[in-house]
C-alpha cells in the first residue's frame, strides 16, 4: 500500500516517530538498512533556533541521504518563527515538515508550544497558515486524543487541522496526561480516519506485529508510527513490513549483540567524541528492556564515563548472556 501525500509517495506507511535523543541519524540509518521503514522523522526542533544552527554539529540536524524521506519535527510559539525555520529545513532537503502540537513536557508549557499551542486558537492558527504558505513540501502534525476521551472534539481539532492545509495527521493514541506506560486508546481513533481527507497515521503501544495488525484494525488507520518499540526491536518496522504489507524486507541478519555494536559504529560515525556516549545509554535504556537480564546491561552502560568502557561492558554482557 502506497500512501500518497502531495508529490510524496511513502512506502510502506510505517514512520519512525519523532524522539528526543533516540530519533537521530544513527537509528535512521540503522532502520534504513533493516528495511521497510517508509518515513522518518527527526526528533522534535525549535523553530526559533533553527535557523542558527550548523547542520554538520547540531545532533538533531546530522544526516546522511539515505535518510529519506524524513520529515523534520519542528515546535513553535511563535509564527513570526515559522518563515526562517522552514527555510532552514528547505536548505537541508526535508522531505516534509511536520508540527510538534502533542507533547505536553513542562518545557514547552512553558512556552506554550507542543499540546499548549492547541490552547492558543489565534496563534496557531497563525504558525499553520505561515507553515502552509511558506513550504510546497507536504505538512504534518502530531497531536494527542486530547484532554478527555471526547471523540468528537477530536474529529474537530483534526478537520480544522485539514482545513488549514495539513496534509498529514498523526495521533498519539493517548490523553495528554496519560503515561506512556497506560494501554494506548486506539478505540477512540475507531472511524475517525473514513470521516477525514488526509490520512491518519496512529501512534502508541506498538511493540510486535501483532500489535500493529490490531491498530491497524481497531483504528482504521492509514499507516502507523512508532516509537519505543523500534527501540526495542530495531527490526520491527522491517518485520511488520513483511508481514503486513509484502515488502520484500529481508529476516533480520544481525544478532541482538551485532545490532547493538552496528548502532555503536554509527554513533562514532555520526556524532562527535562528546555526543556518542549519552546517546548510547538513551539507546540503551530502551533496547535493554527487550533483553532477558536487560536491566544489567543497562545499569553497566548507565554507568560507564566512556563510549568505549560502555562497549566493553557491553561485550561482557553478550558473552555472559550467551
Ligand atoms: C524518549 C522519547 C522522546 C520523545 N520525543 C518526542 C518528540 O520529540 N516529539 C514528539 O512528537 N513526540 C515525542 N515522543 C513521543 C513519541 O513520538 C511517541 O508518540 C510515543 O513514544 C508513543 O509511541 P510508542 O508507544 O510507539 O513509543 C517521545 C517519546 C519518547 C519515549
């Protein structure tokens, strides 16, 4: 199934999800040679900032081609922002730019970004119109169900979202004070998709095939993003592509252990001496957890001074396990 958004073609229609810290050039690049993924997604960038920002040191710019199509996730307060930042994105080969409006961290309530600009009728509706004008690229935003389980306010949050020009809607399926750790509410995403123009791509709880078959279903969705769960699984977008949409992706060549140090070879092929280690141990965090014993592998990289005491401890740890 081909998604088709403006002159966009995605392939399948699974998207890494947008991740501070974790959704960077070297998982892209290790999805990408997994196979299957159709749609990256950098981690979320201010609007504000962008524009000074040197794309060949700044970790949420860093990029190779072979990413692609990547749409990069911008937040915003202010429209006046919107012109430069887009522009920025242009200069750098986005394929899509897409609207951080779900994120409730305290960080951007404090600006009013992410979830909080939805409480800001007038000035979003500005940065949507200046977004729309600004870029012939296709526009994407991310939100969550919302404050309550109200179907129908968030079939109208997301028809005023297509009607000012949205090409793509991606729904978080949970309320903006849900945990991540809570069951996902795909059920309350059940027809919306039939009752819009753009496509919607669902969001949560998605750690195995089966899972994303039972999204898939229960939400009428066009596509699926995920997360953590790729996290987990590098090769879980490339096994849901296989399964479900006959993609050619090939089974998984690597081990557990040669994923691992393949993402550890990106990382010191990416990013500079200074900015390898804290991301590892993001990585970490969250591929450890789909390990028997994970938790030792995590606590020995959390506390490792060194990408390379890391690796070591690492290694240790896969030969232990085996
Ligand atoms: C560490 C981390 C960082 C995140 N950063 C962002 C972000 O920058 N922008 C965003 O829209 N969502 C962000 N999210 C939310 C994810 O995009 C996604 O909506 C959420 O993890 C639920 O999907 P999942 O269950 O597949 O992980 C983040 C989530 C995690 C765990």
């Amino acid at each position: 199934m081909v998604l088709k958004i403006r002159d966009l073609a995605i392939h399948p229609p699974l998207a890494l999800a947008p991740m501070v810290g974790l959704s960077h050039s070297a998982l892209r690049t290790l999805l990408v040679q997994l196979g299957g993924v159709g749609l990256l997604f950098s981690e979320m960038l201010s609007a504000k900032r962008l524009p000074s920002e040197n794309e060949t040191i700044s970790p949420g710019l860093i990029r190779v081609p072979l990413e692609s199509p990547l749409f990069y996730q911008i937040y915003a307060s202010e429209s006046s922002t919107i012109e430069a930042a887009v522009d920025k994105l242009v200069e750098l080969d986005a394929q899509g730019v897409d609207l951080n409006l779900g994120c409730p961290a305290p960080q951007l309530k404090k600006i009013g970004a992410g979830r909080f600009l939805l409480d800001r009728p007038g000035e979003l509706v500005n940065v949507l119109r200046r977004l729309r004008k600004a870029v012939r690229l296709p526009v994407s935003v991310k939100i969550r169900i919302g404050d309550q389980p109200d179907r129908t306010r968030l079939l109208q949050t997301c028809r005023f979202l297509e009607d000012e020009g949205v090409d793509l809607i991606t729904i978080h399926a949970r309320l903006a004070g849900d945990k991540f750790c809570r069951r996902p509410r795909w059920e309350l995403l059940d027809g919306l998709p039939d009752r819009l123009n753009v496509p919607v791509l669902a969001n949560g709880g998605i750690f195995s095939v089966e899972d994303a078959r039972r999204c898939l279903e229960c939400t009428g969705a066009a596509g699926l993003m995920i997360g953590r769960g790729v996290v987990r699984w590098p090769w879980l977008i490339s096994d849901i592509a296989r399964e479900l949409y006959c993609c050619q992706s090939p089974l998984a060549q690597y081990s557990r252990e040669g994923l691992y140090f393949a993402f550890i070879d990106l990382l010191k092929q990416r990013f500079p001496q200074e900015r390898r280690l804290g991301r590892l141990k993001q990585f970490t965090h969250y591929f450890a957890s789909a390990h028997d014993f994970g938790h030792l592998l995590a606590s020995r990289v959390q506390s490792s001074s060194s990408l390379e005491q890391a690796a070591e401890r690492a290694g240790e740890f896969f030969r232990q396990a085996a």
